[in-house]
C-alpha cells in the first residue's frame, strides 16, 4: 500500500493480480479522508519486440482463469523505498517497475526502466471504472470513454459527478476503447461478497524504453505534477528519515481532514474512528515525537464533546453523530494527559480547551449520560443497556449483540480509574472517587480460586452477578495505561493464565480456547465473520499493553526489557512481511499458523507496536 496522507491509497498484491475490491492503482478520498472512489483499478502491460508481445502483468477471470504469464517472469519484489519489481523476460530482457504516491497528492506515479536490453516498445492500458470504493463496477452504455488530449497528457470523465482522471506521460496515445469483463476477486469471494467485476479501457500508452525510462503519473482532477525525478528523490530522502520500518508504516494512518490532521483506523476500508484515533495517537503520534499531529487531533475532537461523551466516528458534514462507545472518551483522556506530558510548552488557551474536554468527560461519566453509564456507589463505572454495544468488542449483528458485556467491564474500569488518577493530579476532586474505585476494583474483580481477573462484575446490572469468560481486557489492569491496578504475584498470576490461554506470536485471542462460543477461524459469510470476531480471534493490538503489563510484573528492568523483545516482540514483527506488507493486520485467526484476517494495514495494531518499541528501547 502506497497512501496519499488524504484519505486515498494505491494498493495490490506482489504477483500484481488483484484480489480486493479495494486493490487499485488510484484510490482517492473526494472529500478528505471520506469520500473514497476507485478511479483507475490496474492496467495491462507487455514488451513489445520483434513482433512479439511479452507480459508483465497478469490478471484473475472467472470462473479462475489466470490470463497472461506476466506474474510468472517476476524475478524479485522490493517494498522499500516503494514497492518494486524486477521482470525477467525469456529473450534476456530485465525490466525494473515500481509504483510510489507522494503524501499530499491524490496521484500514482508509475516507472518503468530498462536494466537489460535495448530496443524494446512498452505498451500500457489502464483499467478504469470511477465508483465506490466499496462498490463494484460493470459494463454499461453511460461510461464516457472519450478523451481529452493535450501536450503529454490525456484525461478521461467517465461519469458526471465522478473525478476526472489525468494521465501525464511522453507516451504516445492510441485510442482503443474496449471492456474487460469477469474479473474475479478471490479475497472478495472467500468473504462471501460479490467478487466479479467489469473494467473499462479506453486505450493504450506506448513508450519506446531505449530513449530512456518510462513514466505514467495518474491523477485525479486537475492534480498538479512537477517533476517526476524530483518527487522520487523527495520521497526517498523522507522515508530515509523515518527511525525504523514501523514508523515509516505509521506514517500512513495519519492524514489530512479539513484544515486538521486525523487517524485512519485501518485500510482499505476504515476511516477514522474515535476509539481506534485515541488509542492510536499514542503509538502514532507521542512515541515518534509528532507533536503537532497530535495536538491538531485532540482539539479537533474537544470541540464535539456531548454529555461527556465523544462521538466514536469523525462527525462529516451533514453526518449524524455516534455517540455509541464507553471507553472511547477514556482513551481520550488518557491521550491527552499524555501528550500534554510530553508537550509541556503548549499554548496556554490550548491547553485549557483540551483539559475542559477531559472535565467535561469525567463530570458527565460521574453524574450519567447516555446508555446507562454513570459512576455507581463503589466508584467503579457501569455501562450498557440491551441491544447497544459500548464496549471495543463491539459486534453486532442484526439486534444480536454478540459480545454485549453489560455491567462493569474490566477494561472500562482501568481506564476510568487511570482518568481519574491523572486528573486528580491537578484538581483535587476526583481523589476520593479514585481512592474509592480502586479499593472496589481490587476486592470486586479478582477471582482467586482461578488467578485472574473477570471480564464483567455487576453483569447485567444484577449486584454481585460475575462474568468469569476468560478474555484479553484483564491486562489492561497491568499495562496499556499509564498506572497499573494490579501489581505483585497476583499480576503474575494472571498474565501467567493470559500467556498460556490467549497469547499467539501475533496477538492476544480475544476468548481462550475451551471457553463456549470459541470460534478457532474468522471466515465465512459477514454474519460468521462478526460472529467470530471477539470470540478467539487474534488481535494484535493487544500485544502491546500484554507486553508492557509483563514488564511491570516481572521487574520493569533492563533484564525484563530485553526478554520481552526476545519473547514477544520479535515474533510480532516477524508478520510485518506476512499480509499488508510493513504493517501490521487487524486480526488473524485463533489458530496456528493465525493467518491473517480483516484489515491488512490497521492502525492500532501499527501504533501498539510502536509504542512497545519505544518502551523495549
């Protein structure tokens, strides 16, 4: 995946041929970070010589037909310092392609380069459609193939209401409309969605490569280019500047809203969410020391603080706000605590509005607010009604909430103790609810027949009522959050039961096998999917506070540092080539080998592992 830093993205596989809906050559947002549209889905090329045509490109047919052998002359695929490829051609011919996007622009930029032989013609024909990105495309009378034509540039409108395409080039330009039907898209059919897809192309770009390197620039509208030569120098001395792989990675995540910048939780499908922003930011923003970005972030979000809730989507314009998550306003708080931590000169007036915000969240979460949240009589925080689900294990399926953990979450009080903790540090107030919660959370949650935490007390909102499933969000009484709940033997104790039942070299399960209802594969049609999704699938965000919760308990040293690294976190970047390569996935399933599920590039899974870096330095 190459990102624009607006919403948009170009993204493939190594072999070339597409297998998403959401693989393409230029995807971009029309009204930043939203509004995403496929423009220009792929292309065919091939080598003409000697009156031959020689492939560098497959694709995928139904019913499972690979046409063309293109993929197969693919000697070698680099992804740094944007993905490459290297074709070896029988008649001796090499060729190097790459694909780069420059942050900020919603344009490609394609090469081409001789690195063996001479004399040979490169002929390129792009596969348009112009829709949703979450739509598919097909063959109908109302596509405009007609171009455009000017000095080094042509432009297609396939249809009104839909973003021009610009293609700059010295190529030259034989018009050839045609459509390529029956795509087959085998990521779409194993989700059990339509996979079938009919593309347009109006026609074909030739280059003669002994004259030099090819390039092609796509762009949406009326994207200026400059020189092509100088973006890619620009581009390789600013990823040379990023400290490692994954905050090269994250830089992806962050983009541009309105005049601000935001969080995109997770591609090619997300946008920016509020729960997956705050949890990120920390990772994204704070441990690579991109301050700015996140003070932008947090104020953009104080301003829309309701009830002492946050919306857990990004309000658009027009949009009806989603005040529906418990926690997302704690992440929040947290968040901002932190960033204020490592930005003590912010601006005076900025700090007091982000510190209202976080005021506004405690008193409305202390006094209630929507669905049920309110601080009960032992200082602990109650939440959730039927039918909603506030929490991050938040599938929901027709009426059914497959995980809809009413009551007191585990998670949800460490959060709300650690708002506490950090407010009161400032404003004297909230210490005796802190004091009161944390004594509760100590004699109410621990289990200590079995050793661990529960997942939910006061299940239901029925007193004394306990949930004993064993699940992932008890770390979070250890690490993840600034101050841990639980320290000594009884920590030990329970990250011992969380390693044995949940870790993975990839994540933490989100249900221990054994336990009813635990699903070993996240698969099938979206009514199995969102079924299995929080129940023994993998996610690797978890990594992250499991790994600074076992440091805390086993002596917060050097000496535990360096186990960890050696234990967990290798293994964790040991996947950064496995699926959305240099980044890391959203899920992957219960079971070994835990392939790869949902998102292949996911924000927080990104950030968590940051973080972790930053804190195993």
């Amino acid at each position: 995946m190459e990102a624009d830093g607006l919403g948009g993205f170009a993204s493939g596989t190594v072999s070339g041929i597409r297998t998403r809906r959401y693989h393409a050559i230029l995807l971009v947002a029309t009204a930043p970070p939203a509004g995403r549209m496929v423009l220009v889905n792929g292309f065919e090329a091939w080598i003409e010589s000697a009156g031959q045509n020689l492939a560098l490109t497959s694709q995928r047919y139904a019913p499972d037909i690979v046409s063309r052998d293109g993929a197969e002359r693919i000697r070698e695929f680099k992804i740094d310092p944007w993905p490459r490829w290297i074709y070896a051609l029988p008649n001796g011919c090499e060729i190097e392609h790459g694909i780069l996007v420059q942050p900020g622009r919603a344009a490609s930029i394609l090469y081409w380069r001789m690195l063996k032989g001479a004399g040979y013609t490169l002929a390129v024909r792009p596969l348009l459609s112009g829709r949703d990105y979450h739509a598919m495309h097909h063959e109908n009378p109302a596509f405009n193939f007609t171009p455009e034509i000017g000095d080094q540039r042509v432009v297609f409108h396939p249809y009104g209401g839909v973003p021009s395409v610009a293609f700059h080039s010295s190529a030259a330009y034989s018009h050839q409309p045609q459509w390529y039907r029956n795509f087959l898209y085998t990521r779409e059919q194993f989700r059990g969605l339509d996979s079938i897809e009919d593309l347009a192309s109006p026609g074909i770009f030739r280059w003669n490569l002994s004259k030099g390197e090819a390039t092609l620039t796509i762009a949406a509208e009326s994207e200026p280019i400059s020189d092509v030569a100088r973006i890619r120098e620009d581009e390789r001395l600013r990823r040379g500047q990023f400290s490692s792989r994954l905050a090269c990675a994250g830089d992806a995540y962050i983009v541009k809203r309105r005049s601000g910048k935001t969080i995109i939780a997770g591609y090619p499908w997300f946008t920016d969410w509020g729960r997956d922003t705050f949890i990120s930011i920390r990772g994204l923003c704070l441990a690579t020391g991109r301050l700015e970005d996140a003070r932008a972030i947090l104020l953009a979000w104080s301003s829309v603080v309701s009830e002492g809730m946050l919306p857990n989507r990004f309000p658009d314009s027009g949009a009806a706000l989603e005040y529906n998550a418990v926690d997302a306003s704690l992440w929040y708080v947290i968040a901002v605590y932190e960033f204020l931590d490592a930005a003590p000169k912010t601006i005076e007036s900025e700090r007091r509005q982000l510190l209202a915000a976080v005021e506004a969240i405690l008193q409305g979460y202390s006094k209630g607010t929507r669905y049920g949240i309110h601080c009960d009589d032992d200082g602990l925080l109650a939440a959730g009604q039927a039918g909603v689900q506030l929490t991050w294990m938040d599938a929901k399926i027709g009426d059914w909430v497959v995980t809809p953990r009413i009551g007191k979450p585990v998670e949800v009080q460490a959060l709300w103790l650690n708002a506490l903790q950090l407010a009161s540090a400032a404003d004297e107030q909230w210490k005796p609810l802190y004091q009161r919660g944390k004594i509760s959370f100590l004699s109410r949650f621990w289990d200590e027949t079995n050793g661990f935490l529960y997942d939910v007390v006061d299940c239901d909102h029925v007193a004394g009522k306990v949930d004993r499933t064993f699940r992932p969000n008890q770390v979070f009484a250890v690490g993840g959050l600034p101050h841990s709940l639980l320290d000594g033997p009884n920590a030990r104790r329970m990250l011992a039961a969380v390693e044995a039942r949940l870790l993975t070299p990839i994540g933490l399960r989100s249900l221990a096998p054994g336990e009813p209802g635990y699903e070993p594969h996240y698969q099938g049609n979206g009514r199995d999917r969102d079924a299995a999704y929080h129940q023994g699938t993998v996610w690797p965000w978890l990594m992250g506070p499991f790994i600074e919760a076992w440091v805390r308990a086993h002596g917060d040293g050097a000496a535990a540092r360096a186990e960890a690294r050696t234990r967990f976190f290798i293994p964790l970047l040991a996947h950064l080539d496995e699926d959305g390569i240099g980044h890391l996935p959203e899920i992957a399933n219960g079971e070994p080998p835990h392939t790869p599920r949902g998102c292949p590039f996911q924000a927080w899974s990104v950030a968590e592992a940051l973080r972790i870096q930053r804190l195993l330095a």
